[in-house]
C-alpha cells in the first residue's frame, strides 16, 4: 500500500480476530520503529511494554475502560514515560553520542550543561508533561508503521494508568504508563471496519502561507 492508501485503511479497531496473530518479523519493525521515533533533544524519555499474554490481557480489561479490544488483540502495546530525568539520565545520553559518533568532549560541553540545568529548574510534573508529550509522537509514529504493515490498531486513552504502573511494577523503574494500544487483525464483523473516514476538507485544515 502506498501511504495513503494505509493511512485510509487505518481505524480505531473496534473489535479483533483473537485467532489471529501478528508476525515475530513485523513485531521486530515495530520495536525498530519505536526505538527510531524522533524526541525532543533525542533523549528518549520514552519506554514500550510489549504484552502477548491472553489471561494477563484479559485481566486488563477491568483497568482499560472494560474495552474487549485489550483481551482479543494479538499484542498490547503499553507506552511508558521515564519520570526520573536528572543528570544521570543526560549524561547517559551524551556518553552515548561519543561512543556512537566519536564527538570530542568539547563539542558536546555546551549543550549538555545546558540540558542538565533546564532539568534541574524544571518541576516534576513539567517533566513528566514534557515525556508524555513524545510518547504521543511515538504513538503517531507507531499508527503510521502499523498501517503500512497491514497491521490494525486501536490507540487508547481510556485505561487507569495507576493501576498499570501497580500491575507491572513500574515505580520501581522509574516510569508512568501514559497510552495503550493494542495491535492485531480486524473482525470480519466489526462494523467499524468498513465506514467511511470523517474528514474535514483540505481546504478546512491547510493554511498555504504563501
């Protein structure tokens, strides 16, 4: 399919085929996909659970808004913020840079100071606002890449993450869940599958600043 044509073929999946299960390859792309999804500064704040459990993906729909899509769907996709960015978590990064690229210590200088001391004048919560954020780009991300794989999906907001962080343990690494998305195959009777996309015009959502 072209982009296009994958990005019309997309919906929010509101019921899966439970019989039918997506690839270890696309599975593979997909964790690339995420790992190469674009972030603020490239320091990747961002974490994905990857469930592939039918007992434990039927026990989260209590949690997730009672949405059978969670129980049926072949994977479940669990995006998790980091909640502890500090200078540990930014030196990572920039020891990174200079194993990949061999960038001088003095290029790099600058710029990491400059990271450290934002975050250490920033609140929690304007961090944990800032992660959450790319986590939403990763989802985009991730819609797009399975729509070109044929793979459906349905992004979810309605789930008590409380509940998430306690079930998997995430406290204790350091992050929050922020948005689930199970991914899968379409029923042959969901009847949201073959509706036709509401859009607005182009000429309703695009400002040509010529």
């Amino acid at each position: 399919m072209s982009i296009i044509e994958a990005l019309k073929f997309r919906y929010a999946t509101k019921k899966f085929d439970s019989n039918k299960l997506v690839s270890d390859l696309d599975i593979k792309t997909i964790k690339e996909a995420f790992n190469l999804t674009p972030t603020s500064y490239g320091l990747q704040p961002i974490k994905l659970a990857l469930i592939k459990n039918k007992a434990l993906q039927a026990d989260l729909v209590s949690i997730t808004m009672n949405q059978q899509q969670v129980a049926q769907a072949s994977h479940i996709l669990v995006l998790c913020i980091d909640t502890k960015i500090d200078t540990d978590f930014i030196m990572s990064y920039f020891n990174n840079i200079k194993t990949i690229r061999n960038t001088p210590d003095n290029v790099l200088k600058g710029f990491r100071d400059y990271l450290i001391s934002d975050f250490e004048n920033k609140s929690q919560e304007d961090i944990e606002l800032w992660a959450t954020k790319q986590a939403y780009i990763a989802l985009g991300n991730l819609l797009t890449v399975c729509a070109t794989l044929g793979i459906d999906a349905c992004p979810m907001e309605g789930f008590s993450a409380k509940d998430y962080d306690e079930k998997f343990q995430l406290e204790k690494q350091n992050l929050k869940s922020v948005l689930v998305m199970p991914i899968g195959y379409r029923a042959n009777d969901d009847f949201m599958a073959d509706l036709k996309k509401v859009r607005k015009t182009l000429g309703d959502v695009i400002i040509d600043l010529n």
